[in-house]
C-alpha cells in the first residue's frame, strides 16, 4: 500500500472512528459508574472519552500502519540499539530540559511570571512522578508516530526536506487543537461536533501564532535531529525534556497582573514570543551539531537516509 493512502487510512479511523466510538464509551461508563469501584467513569466529562478513544485509535493503529509502511522492526523505526546511542538520547534530553527551563528562568527574572510557593512536598513529588511518566511514555509513542512513521515514510517517497516541512505541520496542528467541553445530551454523533469545535476553537489568530509557530520549529528540531542521527533517540530525549517542562511549568509558576502574556506566554509555556526565539535558539544548536559532525566526517545531509550513525 502506498504511504499516502495508508496515512489517510490511519486518519480517518483516528479522527472519524474515534469520536464515533466515544459515545458508546461514554454510555458504557455510565453503566459501570453505579459499581462504586468504577464511579470516577460516570464522572468523567464527555471531552476526556473522546480524546481517550482518539487515543487507544491511535496507539491500536500504528501496527497496521507500520506494517503497510514496510516498518516492520524497531530498527526500521528508528530504535537503534540503545546502548551505543545513549549518547544521543542524553544530548537530547539536556538540550530539551535547558531550552524551556530558560523560559521559566527569563519570565521569573523580568516578572513575567512568579513562582509559586504553596506547594508542599507532597503534592511536588506527585507532580515529578506524573510529569516523569509523561516523559518516558508520551515522547517514544510521538517520535515512533511523527519522525519514524510520518518523517520517514515521506523522506522515502519525497526526500528529506519536504518530509521535514510536512511532519512538522502535521505535528504542528495535531497539538494545536483546543479542549471543547460538551454540555449537551451525548448521541451517536456528539464524538464528531465536538472534534469539530475542537478545531474551531483552534482557529487561526494573533494571540495563537507564537504557539503554533514553536510547534512547528519543535517539529523541525526534532525531525533534523532523527534525520541527523539515523534513529529517534536524540529526538526522544528532546522531546522527553520538552514534555517535563510543559507539565511543570503550570505547576511551579503563576500569572503576574500586567504581565505581558503576548511574550511571555500563559501556564502553557509555548504560547509567548520568547518561546519562539528560544525554540529558534534550539533549533540553531541541533543544526550546529549537525553540521560539525557531517564535516568532520564528510557525510552529506542524507545520512540519516542512508541508516547510517553518526556518532
């Protein structure tokens, strides 16, 4: 199958399948939420079962795409073996941990943010455990889907560059999408008018292009980094530091009255100027990298094509 219609396969069952289904998730929740074990189901808003539904689509539906884009190993994947490319994964993550917390650092620092004091160490402990379990579980399931699904099977068919530009955009809008809350009875169809509010809610404006243009500079950073390397764990580090820092960043800071929001963003870190500049900032590094390595070596830019490691 070519890997343009099993990525439209994997979509439609992604963003059609899944809201379909939620509803009848959310009817069985209901049922269960009488056994008191299960009460937390019944609770839980209309808005989390379809993106958890959205979600299990998803994860279910890597194998037969991967399969359909002859990715049919770790090693196809991009999951070189770890112990000769722990190097990279550290690199990674340091560069991705230091990036943002620059941004909590310069917003503390010019009073764009302040620091919040009422956390005890219990709840802190919490926070470092949820925040580390993101890390570790989020960012392999998005590189695997993103750089070594979605990247890789377009540099095959199209070269490196446009696979670049398409997979950041596609990344790009995938978590740009806002949380809609559904207050209507929930039918068959509620799981697709949501998605669609969703969307609206999403919808292009001034206020939003400082997020959307970090999403889009991350996607690069993290597509030249797997392309640089030939396999995802650079680009799973960064994105694991990255992860640690958009669950925390909420967590330690608070709003300043009179702050300006346009740059120094709200709780959610990367929707503010300076996180653009300081993204574009990353993103100088890993080229950096990569162009001290290839000269050194005298490897063009396909070396990631080519499978080979540079390292």
């Amino acid at each position: 199958m070519r890997p343009g219609r099993a990525w439209t396969l994997y979509l439609l069952a992604v963003f059609v399948g899944g809201p379909l289904w939620a509803p009848w998730a959310y009817t069985a929740g209901q049922f269960a939420g009488e056994v008191p074990l299960f009460s937390a189901l019944a609770n839980a808003p209309f808005h989390r079962y379809l993106t958890r539904c959205m979600m299990v689509v998803a994860i279910v539906g890597l194998w037969p795409l991967f399969k359909a884009l002859g990715l049919s190993s770790w090693q196809k994947l991009g999951f070189a073996p770890l112990k000769s490319n722990a190097h990279h994964l550290f690199r990674g993550f340091g560069l991705g941990f230091a990036s943002l917390a620059i941004i909590m650092v310069i917003s503390l620092a010019s009073h764009g943010r302040a620091w919040r004091g009422d956390r005890d160490t219990v709840d802190v402990l919490g926070h470092l455990v949820n925040a580390g379990l993101a890390a570790i579980v989020v960012s392999p399931l998005e590189e695997v889907l993103f750089r070594g699904g979605l990247f890789g099977a377009l540099r095959k068919e199209h070269g490196w560059k446009l696979a670049l530009v398409v997979s950041s955009l596609v990344y790009a809008a995938v978590h740009f999408l806002d949380r809609a809350r559904w207050t209507e009875p929930v039918t068959w169809s509620s799981g697709i008018t949501l998605l669609g509010q969703m969307f609206a809610g999403a919808g292009w404006s001034a206020a939003l292009m400082p997020r959307f243009l970090t999403l889009c500079v991350a996607g690069v950073v993290l597509g030249i980094a797997y392309h640089w390397t030939g396999n995802l764990w650079c680009s799973v580090g960064l994105h694991a530091g990255w992860i640690f820092w958009l669950k925390s960043y909420g967590f330690v800071t608070r709003e300043v009255d009179g702050a300006a929001v346009w740059l120094w963003g709200t709780g959610r870190l990367i929707d503010g100027w300076l996180a653009v500049f300081v993204m574009l900032g990353a993103l100088a590094v890993v080229l950096g990298w990569f162009t001290r390595r290839s000269q050194r070596l005298g490897n063009g830019c396909n070396t990631g094509q080519s499978g080979t490691h540079i390292v």
